[in-house]
C-alpha cells in the first residue's frame, strides 16, 4: 500500500483529533452543538480508518473477507450520516425538528437496505478470492450521499437567512461535494475523506462565525455587526431606523428582568419579521434596536408591519410595551451623526406619543363618569 496514503491518513487523523478537542472546549457552542460536530468528526474518523482496513485486507486471504465486507458496509452506510450530524448542529434550540427526524429515518432505512442487498451484492460485492468490487446498483450509495449534502445545503441557507447572515451564499460550493466527485472519477485516488474533513473544518468556521455575529438572547445582530455594517453604508447610502421600548425600566421594575427579557425577544422578533427583507436587524443596547434599510421605499410599510405585528402579539402578552422609532438617511457623513439624527427624530416620537396619551386620559376620564 502506498505510503502517501498512510501519510494523508494520519494527517487526517491529527487534525479531526484537533477537532474534537477545539470542540469539547469551546465556550460559544452549546450541548447540542458540540455533540453534533463531535459525532460528525468521530464518524469521518472512523470512516476513514475503515477505508484504510478495505485497502489493506483486499486482494487478501479469504479469511480476511468478512472485514473487507464489514468494513465497506459501514463505510458505505456511514457516510451518509455525516452531513446529518452537520444539519443537528444548526439549530442553538434543544429541540429536533421533524424533518431532522425524518432524514434519520431514512439514514436508518438505507443502512437496512444496504445490509439486506449484501448478499446479492447490488451495492457493492467481495468476490470469494476477496476482491471488492462496485455493483450494478452504487448509484443508490451516491444518491443518499448527494441527497444528504442537499439537505444539509438547504438547511444551512435556510438558516443563515433567518441570522441574516450575508455570507451565506459561500454554503454553496462549500457543500457541492468534490470530494465524492473525485473520487467517483479517480476511484484509485483515496483523497475522500481528507477533502471530507475540509469540508467539516471549513464548516465549523463557518458557523462559527455565523453565530458569532448574532446577540445571544434576541437572535438578531449584533453591535459588533452594526458597526461593521454602517462603516460600508457611509459610502453605500441607505437608512438608520432606531428603535426604542417605551418606559422599558417600568416592566423590569414592575414583572422582573426575566419578564423584561421576554418582551425584549418578542419585540425582536417583530422587528426581523418587519424589517428583514429590506435590510439588516440590531440590537445594539440593552432595549435599543436598529435597522439598516438599503433604501427609504420600505420604510413605512415597514413601520406599518411593526406595529401591527406588536398589537398581534400584545393579545397574548399583555404587558408587551409600545415601541418608538426614528430614521436619518446616510449622505456620505459618520455614522455618529446619523445616529443622532435619528436619535432626535426618535426622541421627537416619544414626545408625540406621551402627548396623544396625556391628551386620550381625560377623554377616558370623561367616558368613565
């Protein structure tokens, strides 16, 4: 067996091993999520020392023929769980959607299938001299293989746009799978799974950096975000909307922070519901929020929507506070003196709003008597 081989191997080895331990003392990654990339670096591990074993007992003693066949079924039926464990990772929640638990399902399927073909070698056969070979039927191997990259492609856009994460249209040649190609076209070339575990390193970054970007209690962006944002908007142009929770200290004084932190999510919520597919969401303070908008089309129909999604959710969450805003559009200036603009255009809000409610209280008072 060549030595480049065993060399490749072994670098593979150290670096998922790196992993792991990257992994396990991560402080940014939850439970779940290290469970998900340590079970996906542990089966490209032991993928790839199975692949090893296939190379080594081929071509040997018939004795041997029950490891080549073991070793190449796992390989075979592994694989595909790779990109599933990859998927697991996305989401910070505990919880398993349903379509995660579909596509296990079908990973526990095709692992049936693949057991029950053995005999009759459609997938793949070794010969009674021990000699592996591929069957009638190894399109069914790539297709599981492809369909699992898919899903982990759709899953991973779907949730970098709910991040709003810019970068995520790099998920695309990330999760192409050249690694299955290469070796579909140079079966020979044994380079599989260290371009597997690229992939998986390069996917770990990735997300990393995805979620490094939002603030962690609401999910929208984060100041550190903001900042880099509007130093590209001064030259771009666009608009600044602020957002400010009115007598916000009143519902922690009056419910406790936790309360608080509730209303704080919700108003989040209904901001990146509002504003999200005409530019960028922020929480930037502890009950101040922004947005960056391409342009100043939007911004009324969004405000509309904001409000009318806060009055929706006050139904249930009765001690939801009313939200104020205020905009400034960038003309070429710094950001500082867009913010105060639209500090003053948000504090001129405020006003306007105490003073239609001072003005509603005697009516009430009239209605009442």
């Amino acid at each position: 067996m060549d030595r480049y081989f065993f060399i490749l191997t072994t670098i593979d080895l150290f670096v998922l091993g790196f992993m792991c331990l990257l992994t396990r003392l991560s402080e940014s990654l939850n439970k779940k999520q290290k469970r998900g990339f340590l079970l996906a670096f542990a089966l490209i591990a032991c993928i790839s020392v199975l692949e090893v074993i296939t190379i080594v007992v081929d071509g040997a003693p018939p004795g041997y023929r029950w490891l080549n066949i073991l070793s190449n079924y796992l390989g075979f039926g592994l694989t595909p769980a790779v990109p599933l464990c990859l998927v697991y990772v996305l989401d910070k929640k505990s919880i398993i959607r349903r379509g995660f638990k579909a596509a296990v399902c079908c990973e526990g399927a095709y692992l049936l299938f693949l057991a029950a073909t053995l005999p009759y070698g459609l997938v793949f056969s070794v010969s009674r001299e021990n000699l592996y070979a591929r069957g009638a039927y190894f399109y069914i191997y790539v297709a599981m293989y492809y369909a699992a990259m898919l899903y982990l492609m759709v899953a991973t856009v779907r949730t970098a746009a709910a991040f709003q994460n810019r970068s995520r249209m790099l998920i695309y040649p990330l999760t192409l799978g050249a690694e299955t190609v290469i070796q579909l076209a140079l079966p020979a070339l044994h380079v599989t799974w260290l371009c597997v575990t690229l992939l998986s390193v390069l996917y770990y970054i990735y997300c990393s950096e995805m979620w490094n970007q939002l603030d962690a209690l609401t999910g929208l962006l984060n100041q550190n975000s903001y900042l880099n944002r509007t130093a590209e908007m001064r030259r771009s142009g666009g608009v600044l909307v602020v957002f400010d929770v009115d007598d916000f200290k009143q519902i922690n004084d009056r419910y406790g922070h936790l309360q608080g932190d509730v209303c704080l999510a919700e108003i989040a919520d209904c901001i990146k519901k509002a504003y999200a597919r005409c530019g960028y969401c922020y929480r930037i303070g502890g009950d101040e929020f922004c947005v960056l908008l391409k342009d100043e089309a939007s911004e009324a129909r969004c405000a509309a929507a904001l409000q009318r999604l806060l009055a929706e959710r006050r139904k249930t969450l009765t001690i939801l506070p009313t939200v104020s805003l205020g905009s400034a559009v960038f003309s070429g200036e710094d950001v500082v003196e867009v913010k105060d603009r639209a500090d003053r255009a948000l504090y001129c809000a405020k006003k306007e709003q105490k003073a239609r409610a001072a003005a509603a209280k005697p009516a009430d008072s009239r209605e009442k008597d």
